[in-house]
C-alpha cells in the first residue's frame, strides 16, 4: 500500500456518523451525543425562520446512531424516541408558529429491506407538533444507501423542501 492512500475503515458505519457529526457542525448545527440504550447518538439542532414560512420557525433535529442490523423494530423504536426526545428540547409553544421536524437515522452494514421500505412509507408524525422522516442508512465500505420518505406531508407541508435538502446535505 501507498504510504499517502487511506487504510479501508473497518467500521463503516462509525466513519459515517463522524462524517455526519461534521456536516451538522459545518450547517450550524448545535451537536450532543445523547443516549439510546447505551449506544451514543450524533444529535444536531439549528432552527430556520424564513418569509415564505409566514414567519413560522421550524427546529430541525437529527439523530443517528449505528447498530448491527437496522430492522423496522429498531427503526420503529429510535424513531418513537427521537420524536420524544425532540419534543422535550423544543423551544416556543409548540405550534404556534413553531414547526419541529425530526430526522432519526439508523446507520449499519446492513440493512434489512423490510426497515427500508418503512422508513420511504411516509413520514410520522407525533400530537400534530412533531413530522419525522425517518431514515436508514446502509454503509458499506464503497457505497453508501439512504432511504427515506421524499414526498409531502398534510401537516407541515411547507416546509417539505427544506427538510430534504437539509436531509440531502446531511445524508449523502
């Protein structure tokens, strides 16, 4: 091997979440590293207010985190307590003119289909406040796979767009 080339990672999905910390710190993100079960979690913050909003701001949270295997019981769980989680740090009353929008992610060499297809069913959405799109990402050492739901939403429709290109950002 070349002493300038880069040794293959042996942990794919952990180089990726360092990756993901640094695009959240690079967007402005306000980034913890709450727990899930033990497992560390790369949480990012930031909260957007533009005209075309009507002047309303939405926070945007983003959690991830690896696991072995991500399957929909997982998803399904890290998604539940993503959305909780989210609402306990959300500033201003929830809406009133306050949107809150999370992105809960699992990152892991593999990924079952079954958890894929949940994750691009639609997005979930908690007491009418909170929209999640949940996401699964499957790292492998040459190629990376995201899945999620890319259309709209009844409530909080508005802010679709910047929701997936903060999504495309964060999640390449």
């Amino acid at each position: 091997m070349n002493p300038h080339e880069s040794e293959p990672t042996a942990d794919p999905a952990g180089t990726y979440l360092a990756a993901l910390r640094e695009r959240l710190t690079a967007d402005g993100c306000t980034v913890t590293s709450p727990r899930w079960h033990g497992q560390r979690v790369v949480t990012g913050a930031r909260a957007d207010r533009k005209a075309r909003w009507f002047g309303t701001k939405a926070e945007l949270f983003v959690f991830a985190t690896t696991v072995p295997v991500v399957d929909v019981a997982a998803l399904e769980e890290f998604t539940a307590w993503a959305m909780h989680y989210a609402k306990s740090l959300r500033g201003g009353i929830p809406g009133a003119r306050n949107a809150a929008l999370v992105l809960p992610a699992l990152v892991s060499a593999r990924v079952q289909p079954e958890a894929a297809q949940w994750a691009a069913q639609d997005a979930r959405i908690l007491d009418t406040t909170l929209i999640s799109r949940p996401i699964t990402v499957e790292a492998a050492p040459h190629a990376v796979r995201t899945t999620m739901y890319r259309g709209r939403t009844v409530w909080g429709g508005m802010f679709t767009a910047h929701v997936l290109e903060k999504a495309g950002l964060y999640f390449p």
